[in-house]
C-alpha cells in the first residue's frame, strides 16, 4: 500500500473515531482491509458495553475472528491511536500482517511509546508497522475529547 491509500484507510477510522467522539467514548476507531477490502470497521465502545476491555482494535478483531477468521495475517489493521498493551497482544495473537496508526500514546502505547511490544523478536509473530499516518488529524480529536472532559 502507499501512504496516499494508508491516508485513504485512515480516514475511515478517523471516521469511526469522530462516531465515538459524538457517543462521548474516548474516540478511537479502527479498521480491517484485506485486498483492498474493508472487512470490519468500529470505535470504542467501553461506555456503551460497560465494558473496559471494549476498544476499537478489539472490536474489529472479533468481528472477524466471529465470522469464521482465524487467522489475520493478510490483513491490515488501521487504527487512530497506537495500541495499548491489551490489543497489541491480540494483534500478535490473531497475527495480523500489518497494523498502521495515527498518533502516538505517550502514556499507554505499545508499539513504540511505552512499550514496542509489536516488534518484539521474542514473540512468535510480528506485524509490518507503520505510524504516524494523518497523526495530527487523530492527536487533535483526542485532544479535543479529554479537553471537553476535563471543561465539565
């Protein structure tokens, strides 16, 4: 893929972040594209599910592993926000081939923040990894979220 398409891709997860966004969920939203395909899109959802483990990469993830995948190796995940620790396991579990996100998280990041979990040699699998792709675009909706937070 070239970075105008991975740009295309990420607008549609920046999509699902701004539905998140308007559902006062910490917006993130991730995608799944195979050959070119959207195959699974959604955001977080923890507040709706009342669930802390209901995050967007988790999602997308299950809606394939539902529909028969088991492995995702040919897939790409886009995703707004770098993984946390949690969905960089189940990016390595479910052995998607390539995962691209936006903006970097400083404080829960686990492929290249805090952690490089993603890139880790001594796991069994290890994506192809892309960042940084419309990162301001995605840094700026968070920002925005925790800024109305914090004003209420």
């Amino acid at each position: 893929m070239t970075l105008s398409s991975d740009q295309s891709w990420m607008q549609i997860a920046l999509q699902e972040a701004e539905k998140a966004y308007a559902e006062d969920e910490v917006p993130v939203g991730a995608i799944i594209v195979r050959d070119h395909e959207v195959l699974a899109t959604d955001h977080n959802r923890s507040g709706q599910k009342q669930d802390p483990l209901a995050h967007a990469e988790k999602l997308v993830i299950e809606k394939l592993i539902s529909q028969g995948y088991k492995f995702l190796q040919d897939c790409t995940l886009f995703v707004t926000i770098e993984p946390c620790l949690m969905c960089a396991g189940m990016i390595i579990w479910s052995r998607i081939g390539r995962v691209v996100f936006g903006a970097s998280d400083p404080k829960a990041g686990a492929a290249g923040s805090v952690y490089n979990v993603l890139l880790d040699n001594q796991l069994n699998h290890n994506p192809d990894l892309t960042s940084g792709v419309l990162a301001e675009e995605c840094s700026s909706l968070m920002k925005k979220f925790f800024r109305k937070k914090r004003s209420k």
